[in-house]
C-alpha cells in the first residue's frame, strides 16, 4: 500500500564521505578534528555547493599537522614543493 520513497540527498552524503575521509587521514597526521561537520549550501553565499567545516582547531593540533604536512611535502620531492 505504501510506496517507497527515499529522502537521502547524494550531494550530501558525497560530501559526507569525502569529510570522512579527510578526517581520517588528518587523525593519522596526529590530529583529531572533534568538530568537523558538513554544511549545507547557503543560497546568499560566494560558494555554492555542500562545505566542510574543520572546526576549532586548539594551537597544538595546529601546530601538529602544520609539521605534518611540512614533512610531506619536504618527502614529495621538488615537482610537489613547486605547487602552492
């Protein structure tokens, strides 16, 4: 009697698994990214489109992943080193 519907937005949930993932791959560098989130599009924005938020970040998990990511740069070589 009743149809099936879904009310899943695929945007969404891509963004969501693509937040997932960077969230994974920073916690490996050493920091936790407690208040990460997905915002939904905001009509009066310069950017369209589903954002991820990183949130708050305390000064020693910035500094953690700065020399994170500092390092794999220096082991990427001179080709990535030149790319802003």
């Amino acid at each position: 009697m009743f149809e099936e519907i879904s009310f899943a937005n695929s945007d969404r949930e891509e963004m969501e698994d693509e937040a997932r993932e960077l969230f994974n791959h920073v916690r490996q560098l050493g920091v936790r990214l407690d208040d990460i989130d997905v915002i939904d599009p905001c009509a009066g924005c310069r950017r369209q489109g589903y954002k991820v938020h990183l949130g708050a970040l305390p000064a020693d998990d910035v500094r953690a992943l700065n020399i994170a990511l500092r390092a794999l740069r220096v082991s990427a070589g001179p080709a990535e080193r030149s790319r802003p």
